[in-house]
C-alpha cells in the first residue's frame, strides 16, 4: 500500500494523517474511536467547560493504563526469566 491521507475526528476536529500500511490505518481509526468514546463517556458522567478538559483526561487516563500496563509486562517477563532458570537448573540436575 503505498503511502495515503485519512481523517480522524477527535473532539469534533479532523486530523488528516498520512499512513503506509492498511494496518498502521486500522490502528489511528481504533485509537481515534477509543478516544471518542472516552470523551463522551466523561461528558457524560463529569462537568466541564470545553473538549480540552475532556481531552486532559482521556490523556491521563491512557497514561495511567499504558504505566500499568509496562508495569505488568515487566513483571510477566521477570516472571519467565525466572522460570526459564528454574527449567534450566533443573534440567541440568536431571541431566547428571
């Protein structure tokens, strides 16, 4: 796919953006969706003055899932590390 401009709207604002693969599209349009959605979903349960409050927090909380989400995926792989010693150590034990 050769390189295309598409449109996201978020916060009733379109942002054309360029895209090189039908993937990398996918992923803007869901991500400008998700975003939406999070708006709409603190209009309506929070008072506030315009988009940008909303946008503030849309952003702190896709800040806060995505530290969470590096803090589970550290520990996940410090988890395999350590399985992977104990396969390994007690591989070699079984091996002698």
């Amino acid at each position: 796919m050769k390189e295309q401009i598409i449109t996201v709207n978020i916060g009733d604002r379109p942002y054309r953006l360029s895209v090189g693969s039908e993937s990398e599209e996918q992923i803007l349009r869901s991500a400008g969706k998700l975003i939406e959605e999070k708006m709409k979903q603190y209009a309506n349960n929070y008072a506030y003055k315009d988009h940008q409050d909303l946008l503030a927090m849309v952003a702190l909380q896709l800040a806060v899932d995505s530290i969470n989400y590096n803090d589970q995926a550290n520990q996940y792989r410090d988890l395999k590390d350590k399985l992977h010693y104990l396969d390994k150590t007690l591989t070699d034990i079984l091996e002698d």
